[in-house]
C-alpha cells in the first residue's frame, strides 16, 4: 500500500524555513541546492515517470523531500532509494520521512554509488539533479544501463538541450550523440528558475529517457571518436580523422558508413558516429 502524508502536512517552504536550510548560502550553492516547492509541478514530473510497476525508484538529492513525498504518493508496493549528499539533511528527512517503511534514505555522493548495488530490482530513476554533477551522473548512468528502467531527470535547460539536439542544431554534440545511441530522449517539462527556492541563474527542462535494446560494441572507442570530431565541428570529417587514424581505413570506412568526406560531424547522425566507430576500431 502507498503512503498517505497528513492533509495538513508541512508545505516544502515552511520545511525549508523550519530547518533554516538557506542560512549558510555557500554551502547551499556548494550542494546545488534549488528547490521545488510546487506541489503540482512536483507531482507532474512524477507523473512522467509512470508507471512504476514493480520496479525501485532511485531518487538523487531529496534535499527538504518535495519531489520525494510527490514520488512516495505514487508508490504502491515500490520501495524508494534515496542518496543525498548533504548529512546535515539527515534529521530533516528522519522527521518528514517518518513513519514512510518503503523509503530509505542513503548519505553519500551519488557518483560513488551504481544504482545497481542498490537492489535486484529493474530502477527508475527520478531526480531534480544538482546541477553540477548532473551531467556526469548520466553518463555514468549511460555507461552502465543494465536494470535501468527509466529516467526521468530534471537538467538545467542548457544540458537538457545539448541532450536532446539533433544534427544541424547548434547544441547538437558527443552528449547527443551518446545519450541518443543508448536512449530514446524526450523534453517534457520546461521549468522557468522562478518555480525554484531560491531561483537559480538559469532555467530548467523535465527530460525522460528510456534506454534501447540496442548493443553498443565498443562504447570507449566511440567516446574517443566523438571527442575527436566535435573538437572541431564545423571541419570536415576525412580531415579530421586522418589526425588519429590510417587514411586509407579512414577513406574506406566513411565510403562504406556512406558518409561524405566532407561532410562536418555536426550533421553526422548518432548512429552513423555508432557504424563508424565500428569500422574504424
Ligand atoms: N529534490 C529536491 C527538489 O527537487 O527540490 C532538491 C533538489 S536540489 C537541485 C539537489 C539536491 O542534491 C540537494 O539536496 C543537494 O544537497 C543534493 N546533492 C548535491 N550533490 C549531490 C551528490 N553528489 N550526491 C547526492 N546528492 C547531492
């Protein structure tokens, strides 16, 4: 059965207040620490991420819980794995999580922990992630999707972009490239940084990713290529690529990926870099 919280719960700004948690402004800003205190947007990005079935959820970050209380609503027999940075959170969520037996909460730095380790179950991940870490938890992810269901994950609006970018886009780039290959990508929610407390500089986007069947050989080499070309975009791929390999396999392998020598990496789409890298290995 799901948790039911109080209908006179504390709101995420009287929690915030209660435990002063913005007293301290460098440490806050340290930890990325933006909140959400919209009840319906929390519970719309929730949404994104159903349904759970019978999988865990893993939440990066749960800070003063309001995406975390929006998660448990949703939750039936799902148990909830929480992993935040920040100790000094700990008698906060003892408090507002009390009473919650599907949910723990784990203090430690999310890049140190496979999601994997967490449970046998299939995961689906659900964050507001901190901005400064954000993109390398998802390649980290990327790199290790076995049991990863889902993720739904909230970026700052740049990163969401750059993700999401299709060639010819000016953000188009190796975080498409990648991120395409092993995922379907969608942008759901735009978030304005004025839905944050405190608002951060920039605004945000709600994106899903759903990770494919597909198998990625050598997952290395394609990184290595894919820094490669996009050091310089707007050059031409054969010269390029003569740089860092034999010219005579590099010729042969854009003729036989039917990719024009000239053509400039940031038109190339994620999976001509995959047959490429294929045939360059
Ligand atoms: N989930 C809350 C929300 O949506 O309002 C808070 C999100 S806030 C953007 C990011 C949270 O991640 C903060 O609670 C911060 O302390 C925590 N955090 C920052 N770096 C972390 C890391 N490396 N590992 C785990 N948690 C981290």
């Amino acid at each position: 059965m799901n948790y039911v919280f109080p209908q006179n719960q504390e709101s995420i700004r009287q929690i915030i207040t209660r435990y002063n948690l913005l007293k301290d402004r460098r440490r806050s800003k340290h930890f990325g620490q933006h909140f959400l205190c919209d009840q319906s947007l929390l519970e719309k990005i929730v949404k994104c991420s159903l349904p759970f079935g019978d999988a865990d959820i893993l939440e990066i970050g749960p800070g003063p819980c309001g995406l975390t209380r929006a998660i448990i609503k949703f939750c039936d027999s799902n148990r909830l794995h929480c992993i935040e940075k920040d100790t000094m959170l700990e008698p906060l969520h003892r408090d507002v999580l009390n009473g919650v037996e599907n949910c723990r909460v784990i203090y430690e730095d999310a890049l140190k922990i496979r999601p994997q380790s967490l449970t046998p179950r299939k995961i689906i991940i659900v964050s507001n992630l901190p901005y400064n870490v954000g993109t390398q938890l998802l390649i980290n992810w990327l790199l290790d999707l076995k049991d990863i269901e889902k993720m739904v994950l909230m970026f700052q609006k740049e990163v969401a972009d750059r993700i999401c970018s299709v060639p010819g886009m000016k953000e188009y780039g190796r975080l498409s490239v990648i991120t395409q290959l092993l995922c379907n990508v969608e942008k759901l929610v735009p978030v304005s940084r004025l839905a944050f407390y405190p608002p951060p500089k920039v605004d945000s986007t709600v994106i899903r990713l759903i990770p494919k069947a597909v198998k990625v050989g050598n997952i290395d080499h394609l990184q290595r290529l894919t820094q490669y070309c996009f050091q310089h975009r707007r050059k031409m791929i054969y010269s390029i690529l003569k740089k860092y390999y034999d010219e005579p396999k590099v010729a042969m392998s854009l003729r036989e990926c039917c990719i024009e020598k000239t053509a400039r990496p940031e038109t190339i789409a994620p999976q001509k870099f995959l047959a490429l890298s294929e045939h360059l290995i």
